[in-house]
C-alpha cells in the first residue's frame, strides 16, 4: 500500500499531477478565437474567465474587453497568469475557488471554459439568482450538461427556472482532442443571453423554484397528477385547454411558454397558502451577491 502511495506521489513531483478539478486547457488557437469572436465584447465590458488556466482565452479577451477578471485556484497557473499579463492593466487575476468568488456588482459576461468537476455548480452560481448582474456568456463544458441544460426532455427544476429569464442555447460540439490533458469525453459550447422580456418577474424567483421542484418531483408524471395538490381538479382542466394539451403528456416536455403560464394562472388563481414552497437548501449559497 505503502509503495503504491509513494510511485503515486513521486508521479505527481515530476509533473505529471493528476487532474482533480476536471480542468483541461484548450490549445486550439482557431476555437479560442471563434469563441471570444461569438460573444461580441466591446471595450466597455467587463468579462469573468473562470478556470483561466493559463491565459489562452485570457489573452484574447484582455484585446477587446474594458477589463477581464481571471479566477484561478491552481497556483502554478496563477505565477504564469501574474507574469503573463504583467504589463496589461486591464486583467486582474485572482487566485480563488470558483464557487467562492464574489459575483460583481456591475453588468458582466463570462467567457470561460469551465473544469467539468464543478460545472453544474458554476451554472447554479451564475443562474440560480436572476436578480444579480450577469447578462450573457459562453461557455466551454462537458458535452452531457450542455446536452442536458438545452434539452426539450426537462427533469431538473433548475434548468427550467433558469429558462425563464435566459436564453440557452447549444452551440456546437467540440472534440476532446482539442484540450490538454485529453478528457475521456467530449465538450460543447452553448451560449447564455439574458432574456430582454423574462417569462416570470426577477422578483418571483423564488415561487417559480418552488413550483418547479414541486411538479418536477417526478418528470414522467402526466399534467393531471404532477399539478395535483397545487390547483384543483377543475383548475387543471382548464389549464390544459389554455396550454392546449389534448393528450397526455409528461411535465417534463412542457415548454417555457406554457410553464410562464401555468406560473401565472397559479399566482392569479391559486391561494397562496397553496403555493409550494422552495428548499432554499437546494439552491444553495452559489449567486449569493455580497453581503
């Protein structure tokens, strides 16, 4: 056992240190500039790279940006990032946990190719608040949660509650060979809009969280069953001829129109002792603004 620990430590003092964060540095200079292009940065934007790496989309954004804040934890990526950008004023790199940065308080886009260990949790972070500033971004993941935050098929309450105040949108898949160290898996690319006319209020984000996890307690469930306990039987049946559904189906195919309008029916006509209420547990601390 001994012997095993000690040719694992002596792999990691010649360089060779496992990949623990999930974080893989793209090396294809074409992509990295085909996503910076895609986000349209001006001079007067503030931009987050999470997981900077060493600086390849840094770099870029640093030429086009007003200022870019590169968030890194490994430290022998922050010494190269510190001298890297040493004679650029507009790059401020800071050495910290992703998921325990302060969000800024100013409008701001993120440009990030993220390490896929945290990647659900960054979403949350930047997402789950609709209340905080950030106003659009696209992002480098692991090609299943991009899969699974644009898909039709929705079972995570939270991927719906984010569509209703942004657009998410799949891109493009990239292959792993374009990343050092070469993941098992490939990745994708999906651009984050804030929407201009939000399908619930900033304000109510709270109820819609809690609605949602309420229906979506069991994605197959047809509508009948999944709004039970929340409207009355008459209710649903007139929610249905509004949403226009005939047959049934499971509440995890309903679209982000017709989940704005069952939210709507539910705050106009349902009491609100009624209103199923949000674990706050679940939405945990990420995109908590500072306090």
């Amino acid at each position: 056992m001994t012997q095993k620990k000690n040719k694992r430590m002596n792999k990691i003092s010649r360089g060779k240190q496992l990949n623990f964060s999930g974080q893989h540095l793209m090396h294809n200079k074409r992509l990295i500039h085909e996503i910076v292009d895609q986000t349209k940065i001006s001079t007067r934007d503030l931009v987050l790279d999470l997981g900077a790496g060493k600086g390849a989309l840094t770099s870029i954004l640093s030429k086009k940006a007003k200022k870019v804040l590169a968030v890194e934890y490994d430290s022998k990526f922050v010494d190269i990032l510190e001298q890297k950008f040493i004679h650029s004023p507009n790059v401020n790199v800071i050495q910290q946990d992703i998921l325990k940065i302060h969000l800024p308080m100013e409008p701001f886009i993120v440009v990030s190719n993220i390490p896929y260990s945290i990647t659900t949790p960054i979403m949350k972070m930047l997402l789950n608040r609709p209340i905080n500033n950030f106003q659009r971004g696209i992002i480098v993941m692991e090609k299943g949660a991009a899969k699974r935050f644009t898909a039709s098929f929705v079972k995570d309450s939270y991927v719906i509650a984010w569509r209703m105040w942004f657009d998410i949108k799949y891109v493009k898949g990239i292959s792993r060979k374009n990343f050092t160290p070469m993941p098992s898996v490939d990745s994708a690319m999906i651009t984050i809009n804030r929407k201009v006319n939000p399908m619930v209020s900033f304000k109510d984000y709270l109820i819609f969280f809690g609605l949602a996890d309420y229906v979506l307690k069991k994605p197959q469930l047809s509508i009948d069953l999944a709004l039970r306990g929340v409207f009355t039987p008459p209710q649903i049946k007139q929610l249905k001829r509004n949403l226009r559904i005939k047959n049934e189906i499971s509440v995890a195919t309903l679209s982000e129109q017709q989940w704005g309008l069952i939210f709507e029916t539910m705050v106009k006509h349902v009491p609100k002792f009624r209103w199923p209420k949000i674990n706050k547990a679940k939405l945990n601390h990420f995109g908590r603004p500072k306090q």
